[in-house]
C-alpha cells in the first residue's frame, strides 16, 4: 500500500492516472502531455509500474500504458478499512426503538 501513496503523491503521476482512465495510451502520448523530459517521464513510469497501478505492454517501437484501477481501488479501500471506515460506516444509523 505504502507504494501506492508513494506514487500518488506526485501530481504529475496522478495526471497520468487520470489520463489513463480514458484508455490506454503510449509512452510517447502522456509524456506530450507534460513540459518535462523523457527521462522524468521514464521515471514517473517506472513509480508506476513498481506500484502496479500501471501495466506496461510492448507495441513494435511504442510502450502502451493501461491503468490497473482494481490496485488504486483495493489501496484506498484498505486505507479507508484501516481507519474503521467502510461501508458499515456509510450505512444510516436506525433509530433506537421507542
């Protein structure tokens, strides 16, 4: 879990998550997205990948990013769980009997 956060805590790897949601997308399309080099790019990618919120796929030349969004999800609902929140707690109280 703590890979996760770590990757979600850079806003330019959340932007790549949320262009992600749309589809996959190359290597080459995200980093046009962003005003930093291939090499910042490559990292942000391999945080990604380390955090398994991303699944790489070779494409001839290109590298085909797709979003793993049960990980992002099964992370922030551990999270949520770990704090006792859940979905026993978004339930409405009852009313105590009169």
């Amino acid at each position: 879990m703590s890979q996760v956060f770590r990757a979600l805590s850079d806003p330019t790897r959340r932007r790549v998550l949320q262009l992600l949601q749309k589809g996959p997308m190359s290597a080459g399309e995200l980093s046009d997205q962003f005003d930093v080099s291939k090499p910042t790019m490559s990292a942000h990618f391999a945080v990604l990948k380390e955090a398994d919120l991303v699944h790489a796929e070779k494409a001839g030349k290109s590298v085909i990013y797709h979003l793993k969004l049960s990980v992002l999800e099964e992370a922030l609902l551990g999270f949520v769980h770990s704090f006792g929140l859940g979905a026993e707690a978004s339930e409405p109280e009852k009313e105590p009997a009169k």
